[in-house]
C-alpha cells in the first residue's frame, strides 16, 4: 500500500490583499482546479502570523502530486491564486512546494 503524499506550499500574501480576497480566490482554486486533479485527496489552508499561509494538500501518489503542480502551470485560476502572493514564480508553480510521505499517524 502507498503511502500519502503531503504537499507543504508555504506562502506569503501581498500587500493590500485581504484574507477575504485571498479566501475567495483559495475557494475557486479548490473547485474549479485542485478538486478536478487525478489523486486529489483533501486540502487545508492554514494562516499565520504577519500573512505567514500555508496550503496543505494530500495526494494518493507522488506522480499525482507532481502531475498536479504541471497542470498549475496552465491554468487561469491557479494564476490568479498566484498573483496573491509574494515572489511566487508563476512561471514554476512547484517553486517553494514540498513533498513529504506519510508514514504514520497518531489520532
């Protein structure tokens, strides 16, 4: 059995973006692009402090993981996700976002 894949995309918003845009925008990424992905579990977004966010999404497979972020790279909602954020590399979707395997879980 494989293991899942957790993807850690950390991020910082751009200044004069509200965490109402950005949640809008979080929510159209979800629907209209992560949710439509081959391997798409579930995903969080987790906010810090001084616009510290993190996207977390879990993946049944690393290939869907990678096979996802290739897809971001030619999408319109996604691009706008991007925008939101500082220094993001639109032109690598992938920059800044790691994989890690799931090896166990305590609940």
């Amino acid at each position: 059995m494989k293991n899942i894949i957790i993807e850690w995309a950390p991020f910082t918003v751009a200044n004069g973006v509200d965490d109402a845009t950005l949640i809008a925008t979080s929510e159209a990424l979800q629907n209209q692009f992560l949710s439509k992905q081959r391997g798409f579990i579930k995903r969080e977004l987790l906010k810090g402090k001084d616009n510290q966010w993190v996207d977390v999404v879990y993946w049944n497979s690393k290939e869907d993981a990678e096979q996802a972020v290739k897809n971001a790279g030619d999408n319109p909602v996604c691009h706008r996700y991007f925008q939101l954020m500082v220094a993001a590399d639109h032109g690598d979707p992938g920059a800044g976002v790691t994989h890690f395997e799931q090896i166990k879980v305590w609940e």
